[in-house]
C-alpha cells in the first residue's frame, strides 16, 4: 500500500503530447493514490466539447474527482491567467482536504502560466491588427509566419503557419515594443506562484510513425463515436463561429470547415488528422525547450511505479 504523502510533496504536473497516454496514467495513479486531477486543456474547459476533446466519460469522472472540465459554455473564451488563478485556488482546496493534486493535460501555455506567471505584455493595438490583417489578406498567414520566424524562431516554432490569433499577437508584440514574445516571457514574470514546488513528468512518445499511427486512429474512433454530429449540434446553434476558441480547437475547426461546405467530410477528416499530428509536433516542440522535466517512456513496464516516486519529497524535485 502507497504510505501518505507529506505536506512537503510536491505537485506534480504530468504533460506530453496529444495521445501520449497521459489519461491512462493519470487514473492509474488515482488507483494508488487520492488523487483529483485538474485538468490543464483548453478544450476540455467547453462543455459539449466532449467527443472531439477526448473528455472523460462519465465512468472516469465518477471513479476520480476532476476539475476544470465543462465549466463554460463554447461561446465563452478562457485565459491562460484565469486557468493560473483556478489552479492555484484548486491546488490549495484539495491539499487542504488531505488529497493529492494531479495537474494533467497538453495545453502548454497554461502550465507555463500557472508555474511561471505571465509576462506583462503590451496592450493591443487595433490599427496595428488591422494592418496585419490586410497584409496577411494579400500574402497569406504562411508569409507572416515566416516573418515572425525570422525575428523570433522559438515563437515561431510553437504556431502553425495559419494560426492567426498567435501570429498577428506574436509580431504586435514586436512591433509594439521592440521585444520578442520570448524576450517577455524569458523576464521576471508576475503572478507565478513562486513559493510552490513543482515536480514536471513529460510522457516521451513512441517513434513518430507510432504516434501518428495512434493519432489517426484515435480520430477514425471520435468518427465513429458521433463527432461529426457532436459538430453538427453546435454549428446549428447559430450564435458559434469558427473564430471563437472553441470552434478553433483541433477537429472542430476542420469539421466546421466540412459543414460549411467548404469541403467533403473525407478531406476533413484528413485534415483534422493533420491538424492534430502538427498540434503534437508544437507540444513536443514545446516541451523540449522546457527544463527540470522529468522524461517518462509510456511504454515502460513500470510506469506507474517510476510516475509515482515523484509524488515523494525529494532535495531535486
């Protein structure tokens, strides 16, 4: 039987990439241990978001407590600074039940947010948005991509080359203040919960070809589960776009796309497998540039034991 944690363990973070197995480890370690997971995914936050998010089904939320999951409504939009406040509220609250908090999740700007705090960036500049708008109108989101890559490679590295919102943020900031969003964020940042003590597990990947294996079949599975009508009923809402963070999220933007009209569901799913497989490069990508992450191969044959010595004290952790 595990022995109790002391209040001197720390909280741990366990990240990987998208169909990395981070769920399964997750409610195996709620076997051994009273733990409730905080959910750190932008998706997951949406509720009728449940198909295409992989949310928990309603077995794993009975058997293991969850926070941050279906807390808004698709119309709604949530903030990387906002998920650094709740978490730091619901970390307290479950330590002061006597429980273990589990941060588990893919959304990498939330656990930067949450341990490292936000950097003060410049306000936005409308007339500066509206300039980037038309040019990017003319050249397409790939050009100023490609610019944004020359002047701030690591930024870069993170964005698809049609991510809009990020890019035209990325280089507002740069064109406002002179500084890269990387320079900002590499500075003294406000509101990280510095006396905490945190204990990052990054779930390492099988080969590429294995994961890009697992994620399409992974995507033929939503398919098959309803996920194109799961789509449909918010599409038919009538007060969604595809401009709103919901609707962005990976498969949902594709699946739009096809109910538009824009294209057949073939192509969609196509492009939503893509989508992902470029979404799970980003989160590696991230995650490499990160440090004091603790490396984990899913496919060992104890990951649960070798996950949960880092739930422990330790003078490294």
């Amino acid at each position: 039987m595990t022995p109790p944690l002391s209040v001197s363990a720390p909280t741990v973070l366990l990240m990987g990439p998208t169909a990395s197995g981070k769920t399964a480890l997750a409610m195996a370690l709620a076997e051994r241990l009273p733990i409730e997971i905080i959910s750190v995914d932008s998706a997951l936050v949406y509720r009728g978001l449940d198909i295409g998010s992989a949310k928990p089904d309603a077995a794993m939320l009975a058997r293991v407590p969850h926070h941050l999951i279906d807390i808004l409504d698709p119309a709604d939009s949530y903030s990387a600074a906002r998920f650094a406040a709740d978490a730091r509220r619901l970390i307290a609250d479950i330590r002061s039940r006597g429980r273990v908090p589990l941060l588990v999740g893919g959304t990498m700007l939330y656990f930067r947010a949450l341990t490292q705090g936000l950097s003060t960036l410049p306000s936005a500049d409308l007339a500066l948005r509206q300039r980037l708008e038309g040019e990017a109108r003319l050249a397409g989101w790939p050009a100023l991509h490609a610019r944004l890559a020359a002047r701030d490679p690591e930024t870069a590295a993170r964005l698809h080359p049609n991510d809009q919102q990020r890019i035209q943020r990325a280089l507002e900031i740069i064109e406002i203040s002179g500084m890269t969003p990387t320079a900002f964020y590499a500075q003294a940042r406000d509101g990280a919960a510095a006396d905490a003590r945190w204990c990052r597990i990054a779930l390492n990947p099988p080969a590429r070809s294995e994961l890009h294996a697992r994620i399409a079949t992974r995507f033929h599975a939503m398919i098959a589960d309803g996920f194109v009508d799961e789509v449909r009923r918010l599409h038919q809402r009538g007060d969604l776009h595809p401009d709103l963070p919901a609707i962005r999220a990976v498969g949902y933007r594709q699946l739009w796309g096809y109910l538009d009209g824009d294209y057949g569901l073939p192509e969609a799913i196509e492009r939503g497998i893509a989508a992902t497989r470029q979404f799970a490069k980003r989160q590696l990508t991230w995650l490499r540039s990160e440090s004091e992450l603790h490396w984990l191969d899913p496919a060992r044959n104890d990951l649960i034991e070798a996950a949960l010595a880092h739930f422990r004290p330790a003078d490294n952790v």
